[in-house]
C-alpha cells in the first residue's frame, strides 16, 4: 500500500520515509484504543493521483479521545493499484 518513495511528515512535525514507517509498524504492540476518522473530502490532482483530506483523533481505551488532527495523504496510481506517495498530520483543535 505504501509507494517505494514514500514521505510523511507526522504531527509531531517529525519526518519519516518507507523504511522508517515499516521498522515502526514492525515494532508496534497491540492496543486496546483506535483511531477514529471523519469529513472525508477527495481532490483529483490528476487522473492518476488524489488528495485525502479529512480529520482523526486517538480514542482511548475508555473512550476519550486526544491527537486531534488534520489529515492529507497524496495517492498515485500505480498499474492498476493505489500507493501512499506523501501523508502529514497537522494537530488540531478538538471536534465532536
């Protein structure tokens, strides 16, 4: 799913690429939380390539939520598969 070049700068402002982003998931223990997601919106910047916006927050185990975020990934058609090029994160004000 994730595209050879990938990029993603994360919320925290930090940088990551494919390499980084497989060792990370590689590594990661389960949890009883989840990520929650709303306000899809998608752009074509080209027939082969799409812009996801939306927002995400973390809910706890408990049901609060925290790491309100604004959300964009950038997705190219390769062959006939679609591969995550570029995601950020950008934090956000709470939302119901």
């Amino acid at each position: 799913m994730l595209h050879p070049d990938f990029k993603e700068v994360g919320e925290s402002g930090t940088s990551y690429d494919y390499r980084s982003i497989i060792d990370m998931m590689a590594a990661e223990q389960p949890s009883d939380g989840y990520v929650h997601s709303q306000d899809y919106q998608c752009i074509e910047l080209a027939p082969s390539v799409q812009l996801l916006l939306y927002q995400s927050a973390w809910v706890d185990e408990l049901g609060n939520k925290s790491h309100f975020a604004k959300r964009s990934s950038i997705w190219v058609l390769v062959g006939n598969q679609w591969q995550l090029q570029y995601h950020q994160g950008t934090a956000s004000d709470g939302f119901s």
